[in-house]
C-alpha cells in the first residue's frame, strides 16, 4: 500500500463527504466532480487507464455538466427553508452506516479467499476494441441502442409541453 | 490504521465507503438531484470494485472487468441523462424539486 | 204387552220408517232457505216455511197410518233405523230414528198444531218487518222439535233438544231491541242450561255403563231388557239403582225444559216473544219436550218397580209435578197480563202431565199432553188475537166486553177455557184430567198428591173463570176500539176449538182408544168401562169441582169491571196473600240472593283474580322479557356490535397504518430497499462464515 493509494482515497472520499454535507447544490455539485476526478486517479494507478480516462470524460466530462445544468434548470441554487436534510436523516444514516458495516465485514472477512496476483498487466486500447467487436459485440450494441433510447427518451421527458387547448 | 493484508481490500473497503457515502447523501438530502448524485456515487464505488477485482484477479487479460466497467460508465451515464430530464419535468409540473412534496404515488 | 216381534210385513223396514228422517229435515231445509232470502220476501219465506211443514204433515200422516195399521193387526210396532256416525277407538257412537206409536202421535201432534200456528203467524206477524227472521228460527224449531220426537238416540235427542232450546231464545228475544225480551231470552236458555247440565251427565252415565245411546237396537239398546238388568243391578248410593239415578238425571233435564218447580221462572218471562211462539214453543210443543223425554225413557225409570208399586224415579216425578200443579196455579190467580195468566197455566198443566206420568204411566201423561197441545194453543192463538184487536193490549184491566166486538174470538177461547177447566163430558180436558186424577187415586204411596191437583183444578176453574170475566164480559176499558182478528187468524182458532171438544173422544173409559194405541193393546167399545168402581165417584168429584170454580169466579167478577186502578175483588179481602200471588211468590227474589248474588260474587273474584294475580304474572313475565330483551340489547350493541366496530376500526387503522408505507416518497422506498438489502446480506455473510 504505497501513499498515492492514500492520498487518491482521502481525495476521493473528500470529495464525496463534500458532495453529501454541503448546502449548496452547486457546490455539491463541484464536489462530486472532484470525487469523479478522484476515482479516475484511482482507476490510473490501478493501470486501467482507459476506463481512467473513460471515467474523466464520460463522468465529468458529461455526467457532471449535466448535473449542473439540471440544478440551473430547477433554481435549485435556492435554498429551501427546511434545511437541505430531511427531517428523518438520522434513520437515512443509521442505514448507510449499516450497509457499509455489512459490506466491510464481507471484506475483511474473504480476504484472504482472494486469489491475489501483483504483475501489471498489459492491456493496449487495441486489445479492447478487439474485445468489444468480437467477445462483447452483443453488449456493445445494446449499449448504443440503450443510449440511443435514453437520449431520445430524455429529449421527450425535458420537452416543453405543448399548450393544451381547451 | 491498521495495516491491510492485501492492497485488494484497501480498495475494497475504500469502494464501500464512497458507496455508504452516496447512499447516505441519497438517504437523507432534500433535493432530487442529490439523490441522482448519491446515486452516480454509488455506481462509481461498483466502478472502483469492479475494476480492483480486475486487476488483482487472475486473468486481467480477460478484460472482463475492465469491460464490465466501460460498459457500467455508459449505463450510468445514460440513467444520469434520463433521471436528470425526469426531475426536470417533474419540476415543470410541481415546481419542487423536494422529494417530500412529489408523493402522487402515495397510498 | 202382546207379540215382542217388531212389525215386519216381509222382513224389511217399511218405506215410511226409511224415509222418516225426512220430516224433521224438510222444515230444517226450509229454514236455512228463508235465512237467505231478503227480509222483504215475505211471501216466498212463508210459502217455504208453511209448504215444508205441510210436507212434514203429510209424511208424519202416513207414518201415523202405517203404525194404526200395524197396532190394528194386533202387532208392536217399532221400526228402528240406526246408523253409526262415527268411530273411537274400539267404540262408535250410532245414531238413529224409531217409529213407533209414540213417535207417531206426537209427530201428528207437533206438524198438525204448528202448521195451524204457522197459518196464524202469516196474519199475526204482518205488521213487523222482521217477518222473514220469524219464520226462518219457526222453521228451524219445528224440524229440531220433529227431530227430538224420532230420535231413537239420546245422543241424537240431546241435539236437537239443543237446537229447540237455542230457537226457543231466539224466538224468545225475537224483538231483542227491547231490553225486557233479551234479558228474558238470557233467562230462559241459562235456567234450561240447568237442567241440561243433569240431562248430560245422567247420558254420560248411562253410555258409560251400557256402552250405548241407541234406545232401541234389536235387544241391545240402552232401555231394553239387558241394558236395563244391569243398570238396575247397580247401586249409585242414596238407596238408588244406577237406573234410578240416570232416570233422575235425565227428569232434572225435563225439570228445566217444561218449567217445573224450581226451574219454571224463565216460562213466564218467554211471554215477552211473540203470541203464536208463546202457543207454538210454550204451549204445545217445547215444554211438551220434557214430558216427551220422560214418556221416551220410561223403561228406565220404571225398572224394578214391584208389581203395583212405583220406583223412587217415578215418585220424585210425581211430587214435583203435583207440587208444580198447585204453586203455578197459585200464582196464577193474581196476574194481570193476559199472557202471564196462561203461562202460569201451563206450568201448572204440565206438572198435571207430569204427576200423570208418575202416578199412572206412559197414556195418562201423554193423553193429557195431547189434549193441552190444542186447547192450550187455542187458548194462546186466542189471546193474540184478543192482543191484536186490542191494539197491542195485554193488560186484562184494560179490557172487556169483548164478547161483543170480537164474538168468534170469545166463542174459541170459551171452547179452549172450558177444555182447560175441564168441563165434564164434552171437553177433551175433562177426560185427560180425570185419567191422572183417577191414576192419583189408586197411588199406594200417598194420597196426598189427588188432593194437590183437586185443589189445583179448583184454582185452575177460578182463574181462568177470572180472565175470561176480565177480557169478555162486561164493558170496554180500552182506549182505542176493538175489532175482530182476520179470517187467516180466526180460522186456526175455530178448528183447534173443533178439536178441543173431539179428542176427548179417544180417550173415554168406555173406549180408551189412545191408552190402548200407546200401550200396543186392543181396545173395544165398552161401556162398561165406567162401573170400575170409585170412577163414577171421581168424575162427579171432579164436575162439582169444576163448577164450585166457575161459579166462585162468575160470582167475585162476573159482568162487574174494576178500573184497572182498583184492587181486585180478592186483593181486598187478603191482600198480603194477593201481594205474595202477585210477586210469584218470590221464587225469582230468591234465585236472586242466593244463586245469582253467589255468582256475582263469583264473577268478582275471579275478576280480581284474573286482574291482579294472573294480570300480575302476565305482567311480570311481561317485565322479564322487557328486561331479557334490553339485556340482549346491551350484549348485542357492546358486544356484539361493539366487538365488530372494534374489529372494523382495528382493520380501518392497520389499513391506515399499511398503507403509510406506500408514502410516494421515493426516498422511503430506497430506505427500505437499502435496509432489506443490508439484512439480506447480513444473513448470507453470517450464513457463510468459516
């Protein structure tokens, strides 16, 4: 466990508590860019440098703007009056504090069932296309047919209706 | 801190946290969007799971994992697309974007 | 009694005999038609009520016939048809009819007198509009009375004796608007109801004892030989045979329908009804029932008589009867109602039947009782017709000199009053009366009971002698004038009057005809039968008597008139005897503290009885079941209902409380979905460790 590990993680988990914690949304929104970037970093020195740079491009490229212009869109730059928490987030709390005890446990204790193996390995971005036109050429084009739906189908649901008349 | 056995469960466990992060914001925050946010916290930690277990796997040559994830950032990204337009319209027709005050479904 | 066969031409019952059932049943018929006619078709209720008597008259004519026919060839006639009505158990009740000399006297008698009265009625009860309701219960009397009179059951007879009792009241309380009259139905059905009581029971005791009511059934009815052997074999207390005891019985039941001494007080008050019921039902008929039952059930009460003696039945008979004779004929004497004078006469005149019975057997009475049938309802029809031309007067003080304004009326009623009297020789009543006086004569038990209706004929000869100085001889009292009755009234009256005068001839000593047919013997002329001897003594007794009447009468009233405000001649030489004649002897002041203040007194205490105690209970059990019912109320509101709302709310709540989990708020779901999760995962690692 070297230091960048460290460092990358406290940056990343930063960001997400900063994300989680703070009031304005467009500072949360900031955030969790970070987070994004923190990740990426992470996917980097797990020498995945292209789900790396998918993650910086995909996410905080896209991702994020996106997030801040659905927080332009619904003035959500002001602030309620009841406080940015709900009312009940001690329960909300208690449950991630729960699913995090519950994950953590299953970590620590298959540990050591882990195969484990240190060698870098070498993947080049041409193996990956190789990849994705021959092994995983089903799931790419659903993938592409998913987006093309979900873009289609986010363009109608943001659409301006159309005045009814009555 | 105690020292981890194996670099694998630093980033396992440092998954989980991000993940109990996004769920926590997703739990307890007001707004629509932040749950939106929790929510891509949380598939970012799969992310990073997915992508720890590749490379201290047995056969990273596989590329299951790497693909495993590629293919999760596009899902992720369209769902952002999606829910993001669906509180878009929903604060068209309510003018909130609390999530306390959208319960049409209740009962 | 000669030959014990029944008269059997060729083995089989004679065609009269078959069809005897249908001379009661005719006017019966005939009633029921005229109950459903309206009241203004007179003619039609009439014509029915008249013609189906006549018809009964025809039949009864021919079975009169045929049984003089068979007494004629020296045969006992008694021609019995039974049947049986219905069955119980092991036992049945058989009913039937007989004909027999009896049977068929009285059947002539009964449709002969009634079709006369009837005849009389058309005229008499022109004027009331109820014509129609009149002959309808006249009808329906005349078929019970022809009923009682064939009837070879006493169950069959007690019937009938029922329906005539119960047309008696309602003929009685004919004009029931007046007070008077339907008090005196009331009066006259209760007392009979008496008598009845003891008519029942003793029927009771003999079908409990012989198994039977059928009187005559080939050998095995309840008055032949060996019914009657052993009922006299058994001993009913008081020195009496089972035989004297149900004979008593059933006399106490003639007690009550022929008005004799303690039962006679509804007689007199029956005269509120109209005249010709008072001749047809009080006169001739009804009250001829009793004496009819007694002649029927004669067997019974005669058995185990010594040769020559009498049984106890016979002599409670006859001490009534005389006592009857002479306390009616007392009273008699200081009435002033036209009608009261002959119904105290009669009274008295069937305790002469009565005391005939008793004293000389079956003719004596039963001769008697022919006789009175017509000049009693000679004397009654009489009367109407004095009523009617006096326009509606029945008080004799108020009368007089009618011998003059209605002379064919005077000349019956003479005919009738004389026959009552009984004038010597030529007078039906002559000949019946000296039958019981000479019967009273030769009784070994007493004398006492000749000396009774001596008195009594004297008292007879003085009243009547009194009422028809009254009515016809000297001067009119009245208010308006009198005028004779019309022909349809005055004829019935003349042809009764013929035979007033001819039945005495059937019954003479010389030639006892009717004797002789009653008693299934053979009779020839002989005019030696009046040398037995005392009998010529008897009969001279008996005129002078007659005479030493009329002439005290003629002489204390004869052609003088009081004004009805004056005292009588007599009320003024004894008038504290007067009040007590005139008051009935106070008979009915008696019934009055005792048997009707016992119950009033009765009908208090089981008023308060039903008010407080059974009211009481009633209403306690009443409070129970209010009290159960608000209990049950209670139960059914807490508890029941109660217990079903809770449930329903309990539902209602949880429904509520479920359905807060579907809160539409997304946030809650992804809490539930990330907690069942954490659980789930929970138990696999927990499941799965090493």
């Amino acid at each position: 466990m070297n230091a960048v590990f460290y460092i990358l993680a406290a940056l990343t988990l930063a960001g997400g508590l900063a994300t989680v914690l703070l009031k304005h949304l467009v500072h949360c929104a900031l955030a969790v860019t970070v987070a994004f970037a923190g990740l990426a970093l992470l996917f980097l020195q797990l020498d995945a440098q292209f789900a790396g740079f998918a993650q910086i491009l995909v996410y905080i490229g896209a991702v994020a703007i996106l997030i801040v212009f659905a927080i332009l869109l619904t003035r959500g730059s002001e602030l309620p009056k009841g406080g940015v928490f709900s009312s009940t987030w001690l329960v909300g709390l208690a449950i991630a504090a729960g699913v995090f005890a519950v994950l953590g446990w299953a970590v620590l204790q298959s540990v050591r069932a882990v195969p484990q193996q240190n060698a870098v390995p070498v993947v080049t971005v041409h193996d990956i296309g190789n990849a994705l036109m021959g092994r995983y050429v089903l799931p790419l084009e659903i993938v592409a047919l998913l987006l093309t739906a979900a873009t289609i189908g986010a363009v109608i649901v943001a659409m301006h209706e159309k005045e009814r008349q009555p | 801190m105690t020292p981890l056995a194996t670099p694998l469960a630093g980033y396992l466990l440092v998954a989980a946290l991000l993940f109990a992060i996004g769920l926590a914001g997703a739990l307890t925050r007001r707004n629509a969007i932040m749950v939106l946010i929790g929510i891509e916290l949380m598939l970012n930690a799969a992310n990073l799971n997915l992508i720890a277990f590749w490379r201290f796997g047995p056969h990273p040559e596989a590329l299951t994992g790497m693909m495993f994830a590629i293919f999760s950032i596009a899902v992720a990204a369209a769902e952002a697309a999606v829910g993001l337009g669906l509180v878009i319209a929903i604060y068209r027709h309510t003018n909130t974007t609390e999530l306390d005050k959208i319960n049409r479904m209740k009962g | 009694m000669q030959g014990a066969i029944s008269f059997h031409p060729d083995s089989a019952l004679s065609a009269i005999a078959q069809i005897l059932w249908l001379i009661p049943a005719a006017p019966i018929v005939a009633s029921g038609l005229i109950a459903m006619l309206k009241q203004p078709r007179r003619k039609a209720a009439a014509t029915l009520a008249i013609g189906s008597l006549a018809f009964s008259l025809l039949l009864s004519l021919i079975a009169f016939g045929h049984v003089l026919s068979g007494w004629a060839h020296g045969a006992v006639v008694r021609e019995v048809v039974n049947f049986t009505w219905f069955h119980f158990g092991s036992a049945h009740v058989d009913l039937g009819w007989v004909l027999d000399p009896l049977a068929a006297i009285m059947l002539v008698m009964v449709s002969f007198v009634g079709l006369l009265i009837f005849i009389y009625s058309v005229g008499y009860m022109a004027h009331d509009e109820n014509f129609t309701r009149f002959f309808c219960f006249m009808s329906l009397f005349a078929g019970a009375m022809l009923g009682v009179v064939i009837s070879n059951s006493l169950l069959l007879l007690f019937m009938f004796w029922e329906i005539v009792g119960l047309t008696s009241y309602l003929l009685i309380g004919f004009w029931y608007q007046k007070p008077s009259a339907a008090a005196a139905a009331k009066k006259a059905f209760i007392t009979t109801r008496v008598g009845d009581i003891f008519f029942f029971l003793g029927i009771v005791w003999l079908f409990s004892q012989t198994g039977t009511l059928v009187l005559y059934k080939g050998g095995g009815g309840a008055i032949e030989p060996a019914a009657l052997a052993r009922l006299l074999s058994q001993h009913a207390g008081l020195g009496l045979s089972a035989a004297g005891a149900i004979g008593l019985l059933i006399f106490a039941g003639a007690v009550g329908k022929s008005g004799q001494l303690p039962l006679h007080v509804w007689l007199p008050d029956a005269m509120e009804g109209p005249t010709p019921v008072s001749a047809l039902i009080h006169a001739a008929t009804m009250v001829a029932a009793g004496v009819f039952l007694v002649t029927r059930m004669y067997p019974l009460m005669q058995i185990g008589a010594h040769p020559g003696g009498t049984t106890v039945a016979l002599t409670v008979v006859t001490w009534v009867g005389a006592s009857t004779a002479v306390f009616a004929a007392l009273i008699a004497v200081a009435q002033n109602d036209i009608k009261r004078i002959l119904a105290y006469s009669t009274i008295s005149q069937l305790g002469y039947m009565m005391a005939g019975l008793g004293l000389g057997g079956v003719a004596v009475g039963m001769f008697h009782l022919i006789t009175h049938a017509f000049f009693k309802s000679l004397l009654f029809l009489g009367a109407g017709s004095v009523i009617h031309g006096c326009h509606e007067e029945q008080d004799i003080r108020r009368m007089g000199g009618l011998k003059v304004d209605m002379p064919l009326t005077f000349i019956t009623y003479a005919f009738g009053m004389l026959a009552l009297c009984g004038f010597p020789l030529f007078f039906s009543g002559f000949w019946s009366k000296d039958g019981i006086l000479e019967a009273a004569q030769h009784w070994d038990v007493s004398k006492a009971p000749l000396v009774m209706l001596v008195v009594g004929a004297l008292l007879t000869a003085f009243y009547m002698t009194r009422q028809v100085c009254y009515v016809f001889f000297g001067y009119w009292r009245g208010q308006k004038v009198a005028h004779e009755s019309p022909k349809v009234m005055t004829l019935p009256l003349v042809i009764l009057a013929f035979f007033a005068m001819a039945l005495g001839l059937i019954g003479t000593p010389a030639w006892p005809w009717f004797h002789a047919f009653l008693e299934n013997r053979g009779v020839k002329f002989n005019l030696h039968g009046f040398a037995e001897p005392g009998l010529g003594l008897l009969m001279l007794a008996s005129s002078l008597v007659v005479f030493l009447g009329l002439g005290i009468g003629w002489w204390l009233y004869g052609n003088k008139s009081p004004e009805p405000e004056e005292p009588d001649a007599l009320e003024k030489s004894a008038p504290w005897l007067w009040a007590g004649l005139r008051d009935r002897l106070y008979v009915d002041e008696l019934y009055g503290v005792t048997v009707i203040a016992f119950y009033a007194w009765w009908a208090r205490v089981a008023d308060w009885l039903d008010r407080r105690v059974w009211g009481g209970i009633v209403a306690a059990v009443a409070w129970l079941f209010g009290l159960w019912a608000q209990l049950n109320r209670l139960l059914d509101v807490y508890w029941v209902d109660g217990g079903f709302d809770k449930t329903c709310e309990e539902l209602s709540s949880s429904g509520g409380l479920l359905a807060r989990v579907e809160s539409g708020r997304v946030q809650n779901y992804l809490r539930i979905l990330a907690a069942a999760v954490v659980a789930l995962a929970a138990v696999l690692l927990w499941s799965s460790r090493p």
